[in-house]
C-alpha cells in the first residue's frame, strides 16, 4: 500500500520539536535577568557620561537623577523589588524607599522648662565662699526695677554696708550719674497713686520718703488742682449715684475720705454741703 508509511520516525525528525519547546523555556527564565542586565548597562553608562553632574535622591520606581532622560524600560517582573531601579553607585541609605507620611499629624507638645529662676537663700547669701556684690551693684540692681527715693534706697542697702563701705559717697555718685533722683521717684508715686488716691494720701507717703519739703510743697499743690475731678472719677466708678438715705451718704463719704480726698471735695461730690468728713476714715 502506498497511502501510509509504517516506518518509524527517526530520531532527526523528532529532535527540532524538542529543542524548540527548550529554547523557549529557557528564553522565559532568562527575560527577567536580560530586563535587570540591559537596565544596569543603562546606569552604568549615565553614570560614565555624567560623573560631575549632581545626582538626586532615589525614589522607588525612578530610573536614576532627576535630570538624567527617561529611557523606554520593559515590562517589570511580576516581583517588585524598590531596590532594583536604585542607583548601584549611590549609597544604600540614599536609595532606601521613604516612609510614607503618617496621616494624622502629631500635636506639638509643650513642656515648661526644668530650669527655673531660684531665689538665693539667707545660707547662701552669708556663705563666705560666696562672692559678695558691690554697694553700688545692689543699688543699680534696685533702681533697675523701679525708682527709688534717696531715703528708701538708703534703707534697703544699710544691712550691706561693710567697714570699707561708705553708704553716703555711693548714693552721691548714683545721683551724680543720673541713676538716682528724687523728682523722678515723686513722679512715679504721682502717676501710680493719683488715678485711685486723694492729694493727702499721696502727700502722706511722700513725706514718709523724705523726698523734702521742696518737692512735697510743689507736688501738693498740682494735685490741689486736680483733686475734684479725681475724686468724682472714683465716686463714680465705685457708685455713680447720689446717695438717698443718711446712711448711704455716710457710706460714700467715707469710701472717699479713706482713699485721701479731703471734706471739702467729698462734699462736692455728694452734693450735701459744707460737711468735713476728713476726719471719719472708717473701712468700707
């Protein structure tokens, strides 16, 4: 019969079959390392074209620098590594992938600080192994604060005074330079005391700092001038109503007499004539 042939197949013919379906196994199980060998000559040659050019920080999925031209890549493997498109020449902890930022932002937390301003103790102060301060360096050091009369400074520094000391030559030089002045301590009391005080009260602590006879004349007779108008500021601020009874009248009068404002102007301001309640300084 011619039709069909029952010679078996020889070797040759079935060789080319096999060969075929090997070389295409072996092309699959090479492409991933073609993909990686053809990127790392891409990097390499950027690197030796460019050595002077700056290199940016690798990013997950960045090819090299940010200046260097994007070139057309294969399809990755199914396995991503975020290593395997970082820069070979540039350090690990460059091309580490970054941390996604966390989605709630952390509240700023303040704290006081450990390290607090210390009064210095009597111990301390007497310690003879401490360095001791100046006259004139606790008098600068007072006057820095506030202002002080000639009188009150000489008070606060007389516990300080030692045998070498001289307490008069120390002021006399405060008040030369400028530093210490009876008028500008008179001006601080008036200007702190006059809005809440009557002329006499004022007068009272002048007096009791010895700024002199000079300047407690002088300043009594400025605040002669404004008394009423202060005195009806402060009535009105605490009552704003003239009294209606005795009794509330004698309430208001004293109010004001104990913050220093003489009879004659408290009888001004309630309205109830020649009265001098001056002398009934009773707490309210």
């Amino acid at each position: 019969m011619g039709g069909r042939s029952d010679e078996p197949a020889s070797a040759s013919d079935i060789a080319p079959a096999s060969d075929a379906s090997d070389a295409q196994s072996n092309a699959s199980d090479a492409s991933p390392r073609s993909t990686r060998l053809a990127h790392a000559r891409v990097l390499l040659k950027q690197a030796t074209e460019q050595p002077q050019a700056p290199r940016a920080k690798c990013a997950p999925g960045s090819v090299g620098p940010a200046s260097a031209p994007r070139f057309a890549q294969p399809a990755p493997p199914s396995f991503t590594d975020p290593f395997d498109d970082a820069d070979p020449f540039e350090p690990f902890e460059q091309c580490a992938p970054e941390e996604a930022p966390s989605a709630v932002a952390e509240e700023a937390v303040f704290t006081r600080t450990s390290q607090r301003t210390r009064k210095t103790s009597v111990a301390e102060a007497n310690d003879p192994r401490r360095p001791k301060r100046s006259l004139k360096g606790r008098a600068l050091a007072a006057l820095s604060r506030r202002e002080y009369s000639r009188a009150e400074l000489s008070r606060k520094l007389s516990p300080y005074v030692g045998e070498a000391d001289s307490l008069d030559a120390v002021l006399d030089e405060l008040e030369r330079d400028g530093w210490l002045s009876n008028e500008r301590f008179v001006e601080s009391v008036v200007h702190r005391r006059a809005a809440r005080m009557g002329g006499s009260r004022i007068i009272g602590e002048l007096k009791r700092h010895a700024v002199g006879e000079s300047l407690i004349s002088e300043t009594a007779d400025k605040l002669a001038q404004t008394e009423t108008a202060r005195a009806q500021a402060v009535w009105e601020k605490k009552y704003g109503a003239l009294p209606e009874t005795p009794a509330e009248r004698a309430k208001q009068a004293r109010f004001l007499a104990a913050r220093g404002f003489s009879g004659g102007t408290i009888s001004k301001i309630l309205k109830g004539g020649d009265e001098d309640w001056s002398e009934e300084i009773v707490d309210d």
